[in-house]
C-alpha cells in the first residue's frame, strides 16, 4: 500500500479503498531524464565496471558518464546511448527502451518557457509533478499552490522577500494556474494536502481575496482526487513545525519517490530513500494530528 491509500485511509473513510492507480496520459520529459539516469546508473553497476572505465571505453571525459548517471548537464544525446548499450552488452529491446526515454527527454515541457523567471530547482520539481500519480504537501504558512486562487498566488508572490515586476509576478501566477490542471486530467494527480490552521488566520492580500481563497479551498477539497485536513490550533506541537515540504510519488515501480522543500535560503530536492522516508514518516504523524477531511470541511464552512 503506498502511502497516500495509508493517508486516505486513516482519516477518510469514504476513500479507504482506492483503485489501482492508473498509467498518466501526462508525461515529463524531466522524469523521463531522472528515469534515464537512474538506469544507465544500474546498468553500469551490474556491468562491475567502474565510471572511469565506461568513460575510457568511449573516449569521454571521465565527467560526462556521471553528469548523465546523476541527470545533469544538458539532454541526452540518444547516439550516447546506444553506445553505453553496447559497452553494457544490452539486448535490443533494453536499448531501444533506453534510446526512447533519450529522445522523450529531449522534448520540451510547458514549463520550460518560464525558466528564466523560475528557480532552477523550482522547474525541476515542477517537471517532476507533471508526471506524478499523487503529491503529499504540508504547508504551514500558505495555501499549497495547487489549490491557490490566481488573487491568492498574485498576492503570495507580492509578498516575497525581494520585489519582483509586475511580469514576473504574472509568469509565477499564470505557472502555478497551469498546473493546477493535473488535477482535472485523465486519471487526475492525486492530492493529499495537510495545512497549518494559521495558514486560515492569515490574510493573504485583503479579505475578499481570503474570501475567494477558501471557497475555492472548500471546493476543491470536494473533488475524488483532492483530500485536506487542516491541524488545528489545540493539537498543539507536531511532525513539521519547521517547514513545509511536497513529497511526489510515481506510477512506475523503478521511479524512487522525491522530496522538495522550498527554504528562504533557496529549494532543495531529497532522493535520498532513507531521508525520503523520514518525510514520509512526518507526513503519517501530521495527518495523524489533523482534523479528518469531514470536520476539516465543516472549519472551512464556519470560516
């Protein structure tokens, strides 16, 4: 059982028994890179042979094996690819599977357009979402962007610590509105979504725009792919009092779950499998700490 079904289950009972997750019709070429790299990695690791060696083998600088293995640097060249196949003696139709994701890596998100105005590792994660099958969030300070309303995200990023022009601020608004339409896709990303009641309390541009924000919030919460729970004041301390953070988990098996946190020093990724699954750890005690989606849904009604 993954661990949104163990979410759900916990605090919804009416979502307690969830269908397999079905394959996305949307595709990352970010994921397909990460995929890419996580393989050409396991094939090398199977082959024993070391980096330097694949490297010597080829003629390449000893550098270009482990920016590809660790999915850096530029697309993959899928003539790189076919020849690490032979080194690693794969069959036909491992390479041919090897050389797509080379080629689907290649391709263009509907984000890239937008990456001079966004944080390298913000594209990253946002890559990375177009694909998942569900994202765990908490946040403590905001509504997650995913549920923001365009006068909620406009005034979030009015209120940053540096002052951005107006164009910027659009770029911002109009990316976190175009990914909202995961949500509304065949099959839909699945959202479990956990806040801090202060998030609530605090007026985020003026009241009409609170207003909007959570009436917005009291619909989408409505929707079969969409949970929010709220930790009330009384619960007192929990899981996360130092920050929010967004775990993303994958239809495909091989595709390790990734953590992102957004930090005023800048954002981080975590792929690590034994610090991921501290987060996810945190996450199970802070839905365990939140009202359930029902009475979350009756604290929105009474705001």
């Amino acid at each position: 059982m993954n661990v949104i079904t163990e979410c759900i289950t916990i605090t919804s009972p009416s979502h307690s028994e969830l269908p397999e997750t079905p394959m996305p019709t949307r595709e990352s070429p970010t994921l397909r890179r990460r995929r890419l790299a996580q393989q050409l990695r396991n094939l090398r690791e199977d082959s024993g042979l070391k980096s330097a060696e694949v490297a010597a083998r080829l003629e390449w600088a000893p550098s270009k094996l482990t920016r590809m293995e660790r999915n850096e640097g530029k697309r993959p060249d899928p003539r790189d690819i076919r020849d690490l196949c032979e080194v690693y003696e794969v069959d036909d139709a491992q390479r041919d599977r090897l050389v797509q994701l080379a080629r689907d890596g290649r391709k263009r998100g509907w984000w890239d357009p937008y990456d001079k105005v966004l944080p390298e590792a913000t594209t990253a994660f946002i890559g990375l979402e177009a694909e998942a099958a569900s994202v765990l969030v908490f946040e403590a300070l905001a509504i997650p962007g995913l549920l923001q309303t365009p006068e909620y995200a406009d005034a979030v990023n009015r209120g940053g610590a540096t002052k951005l022009p107006d164009e910027q601020i659009q770029a911002r608004v109009d990316v976190r509105m175009r990914r909202q339409k995961a949500l509304h896709e065949d099959p839909p990303l699945e959202v479990v979504a956990v806040i801090d009641e202060a998030v609530l309390h605090r007026t985020v541009g003026d009241p009409e725009v609170m207003r909007g924000q959570i009436e917005h919030l009291r619909q989408v919460a409505r929707r079969p792919n969409v949970t929010v729970q709220v930790i009330p004041y009384d619960a007192g301390a929990h899981a996360s009092m130092s920050g929010s953070f967004n775990i993303l988990q994958f239809p495909e098996p091989g595709d390790l779950d990734a953590v992102f946190v957004d930090l005023v020093a800048g954002e981080m990724f975590i792929e690590e499998p034994a610090e991921v699954k501290r987060y996810h750890a945190a996450f199970l005690n802070l839905v365990g700490a939140a009202a359930s989606p029902a009475n979350t849904l009756d604290m929105l009604t009474n705001r």
